[in-house]
C-alpha cells in the first residue's frame, strides 16, 4: 500500500506477523492479543 506521502505500507495478519517474527528472530513466540506477541529469550 502507498500512502498519501508517498511511502509504502504492509498490513500482516495475525498468523503471518507470528510467522515472520519466529523466522527473524529464530524462537517460537506466543501471541497474546492482536499484534502483540511474548518472545522467550533462553
């Protein structure tokens, strides 16, 4: 999505904001609400 100023914008739904934060970060994180997730460091 372009915005009015020109920059670029990209909504991730619930599944897929967890799957992109397991693979970056490399851990299994737990979602608790919508767009909030706990990461467990070990």
């Amino acid at each position: 999505m372009i915005t009015s100023r020109n920059t670029f914008q990209k909504y991730y739904d619930q599944e897929e904001l967890k799957l992109y934060i397991d693979q970056f970060l490399g851990v299994d994180v737990v979602p608790v609400a919508l767009g909030i997730y706990f990461v467990f460091a070990g």
